[in-house]
C-alpha cells in the first residue's frame, strides 16, 4: 500500500512487513466493476432512448472490503498505527497475486471482533470497508 499526502505518493510498501503482526485473511470485491456511465435521454415524441458513450467509459465506484487478522504482543498498538495509516488519505494497493491496482479511501466504519485466542496468542479480525475511487482495478507489470 501507499499514501497519497502532500501532492504526493508515498513509497509502496507491504503491510504485512510494515506493520508486524498484520496478516491480510480476505478481499472481497477487487474484481468488481462499477456500473458504466453514459447517458441517456428519453423524450416523449420520440420511440426509444438516446444514448451517448463517451469515448473513454468511467464506472461507478464499488466497495473494497478487507478482513485483517492483529496478532502477538502488541496487537493492539500494531491495528491503531494500520487505522491512522489508512485514515484520512488515498490509498493504492497493489495485489502482488493477482498483479491488479488501484486506489481506494476508506469509507465506513471499521467493524473489530471480539478479542480471541489461538494457541494461547490473543488476535482480533477487523473488517475495513474502502471506496475503490475508479470502479475497477488496473493491470500492472
């Protein structure tokens, strides 16, 4: 992931590395695609509808959700540093699986588990809902 702040990208770097603990479990949504804008028109003289399509065709935006796992010591801390890096900025995610980008704002509240234990380790899930700002991902590389 990225940052956009100060007219600026920050460097890309991976969240599961920046942020110990952080594990990615799901993403729900990344091969959506928002609905085309065109227009249209219907008089009532007229049978049928008029259209026009723009040469470059742009969608709709559609939701980016994102289950993430907070585990070890520390927790805690580690999934407040990750709300405050997401919060209040664009940010780009790369899919290194599936080579596919695109940028994203987080936009809806962020729902947390109750807190659990795996093997005597304490973790929680949180789901992160993001606005995909295109209405679909970009191929890179």
């Amino acid at each position: 992931m990225a940052r956009y702040e100060n007219d600026a990208w920050s460097d890309e770097q991976s969240i599961e590395d920046s942020f110990e603990g952080l594990r990615v479990a799901t993403v729900k949504g990344l091969s959506d695609k928002g609905k085309p804008r065109i227009y249209t028109e219907t008089y009532a003289e007229i049978d049928g509808t008029d259209v026009y399509i723009p040469e470059e065709i742009k969608r709709d935006s559609t939701e980016i959700e994102f289950e993430i796992l907070f585990m070890g010591d520390g927790y805690r801390d580690v999934y407040d540093s990750f709300v405050e890096f997401i919060t209040g900025a664009k940010i780009r995610y790369h899919d290194t699986c599936r080579n596919r980008q695109l940028e994203m704002v987080l936009n809806d509240g962020i729902e947390v588990s109750d807190e659990m234990l795996y093997g005597g380790q304490p973790f929680v899930m949180a789901s992160f809902k993001f606005l995909n700002l295109a209405g679909h991902t970009i191929k890179v590389g």
